[in-house]
C-alpha cells in the first residue's frame, strides 16, 4: 500500500513530485544518500510526473473526442430524420419501406425494466478494472466512469456480454469510479446502479 503522504489525486501528485525533485538534492548529503540513490529516486520521479502528465493529456482529448461525437450524433440525427420524414410522405412510402430503412418505432420497454437498477462489481486485477454484473432481461449495459473527485460521468461503452474491462491502461495512482445503466432495444432503462469505486496503482 502506498504510503499516506501521496496525495491521491493526480493533480496534487504532480506539484508533490515537482517538490520532491526540488527538495531531495538539497536535503540528501545531511541525510547521508548516496548520489546513485539519490539520481535513482529522481529518475522514478521525474518519469512518474511524465506519464501522469501525458495520461491527463490523453484523458483530456478522449473527453473531447466524445464531447464532439456528441455534437455530432446531435447534428447527424436532425438531419437523417428530416430526410426519413420527407420519405413517409413520398406515393412510394410502404411499411416495407419503413421496415428496410429500420424507421420504424422502437418496441416499448418492458414494464419490469422500467425501474430496473442494474447490479455491478468492479474489481482491479491483471493491469485492468473489470465490471461484473447480470445481464436478465437485459440486452445489455451502458458502463459510465470518472475519478474520484470529478462530477461527470464519461460513457466508456456498451456491453451485451459480462464482463466488461475498461480499456484504459493503469498508469497512475488513482480512485475510479463506476456506475451502470440497462439498455434495452437500444434504449436506456431504468435506473443507474450504485456508485463502485476501486483504488489503482501501476
């Protein structure tokens, strides 16, 4: 276990290290550390601040990566409705048409899944956070995460088949956490699961 000095957030874990590397070569001779000692410590502190700065860095354009998919299935659906809309009141429009096109509503969610709370476990182990959970009615899940700390959830994918791994790599001292929401017929049902937390370290 890491010792309680560390600060768990990332952020506060970059300035502490960015002492560190200040402070120890002035206190290390009254200290009695030899210079490799020394030099191998700094060494584990430096690369430790660069991989975290380049996991925030990665972090960030992920984030806006799905901001902009966002923006994007917003403008993409406008537009594919306004062209299916103007198909239905085409002469040529059948319900075989609708049924090609796959414009045809979406079954209703079954009462049972209307208040369903789906139940998930997160456990850390080879180098990756795996969510269990039971599928039952369900046609799958959306698996939702963010630190510690943080107050917006990130969708990370879908899952018909547990388990679920999440696919970013362990590369710092951190707390992530995790919650689900049901998908049925391609929609989101019910209500999200419980808060799973797991503490990591590489």
């Amino acid at each position: 276990m890491s010792a309680r000095y560390f600060p768990r957030s990332d952020a506060g874990l970059l300035v502490w290290l960015a002492n560190f590397q200040t402070a120890l070569p002035t206190q290390a001779k009254a200290l009695g550390l030899g210079t490799t000692e020394t030099k191998d410590a700094l060494d584990q502190a430096k690369a430790l601040a660069a991989a975290i700065t380049a996991d925030e860095q990665k972090y960030a354009d992920w984030q806006a990566a799905v901001a902009r998919t966002a923006e994007l299935r917003t403008r993409a659906f406008v537009e594919i409705q306004r062209i299916i809309d103007r198909c239905r009141v085409s002469p040529g429009f059948t319900e075989e048409t609708a049924k090609a096109l796959q414009a045809v509503p979406v079954r209703s969610v079954p009462e049972n899944l209307a208040s369903h709370k789906p139940q998930i476990r997160a456990s850390s182990h080879g180098g990756k956070v795996r969510i269990d959970w039971t599928r039952g009615a369900l046609d799958g899940i959306h698996i939702y995460s963010r630190k510690q700390g943080e107050a917006a959830w990130v969708l990370l994918g879908h899952d018909s088949r547990p388990p679920f791994d999440d696919p970013r790599p362990i590369s710092a001292v951190e707390v992530r956490e995790y919650r689900a929401i049901g998908v049925s017929h391609d929609q989101e049902v019910g209500q999200p699961s419980d808060t799973v937390s797991v503490a990591l370290s590489p």
